[in-house]
C-alpha cells in the first residue's frame, strides 16, 4: 500500500476493520464520522506519517503498534 488512508464524513459507518493491515507509508486520516465507534487495526504495527483522529469512540484496538509519526487526537 502507498499513500494515505483518509476516511470522512459516512454518517452511517459505525465500525471500520482493518485486519491485515501491517504499516501504512503516508498517515491515517479518521474524522467526521459522526457514528463511528470502533476502531480495529489489529496488526497495525508503523504509521510513518500523521495518525489523526477525531470523534467519540468506543475502541480504538491496534496492539502492535510501535511507530507514529505524529498524532493528533
């Protein structure tokens, strides 16, 4: 995978999975999901960018994550 993950404005997504999703190059982008609640990344292990995250969540479940760029939340 190159690039970003940028997910915004699904009013209706109420749980986003990435399940082999290891590292992402650019940053992962997650606002303006009023429903969103859950989060699973579960091998998600580097970020090299920007880890950004917005809204009212319930779990956030990434337990291999070791590098991040930055974060904002």
């Amino acid at each position: 995978m190159n690039g970003k993950i940028y997910i915004s404005g699904n009013d209706d997504l109420t749980n986003l999975s990435f399940p082999d999703l290891e590292k992402v190059p650019g940053e992962i982008d997650i606002e303006g999901n009023s429903k969103l609640r859950d989060i699973v990344f579960p091998d998600l292990k580097n970020v090299d960018g920007a880890l950004i995250l917005e809204g009212s969540f319930n779990e956030w479940v990434s337990q291999f994550l070791s590098f991040v760029g930055r974060i904002f939340i």
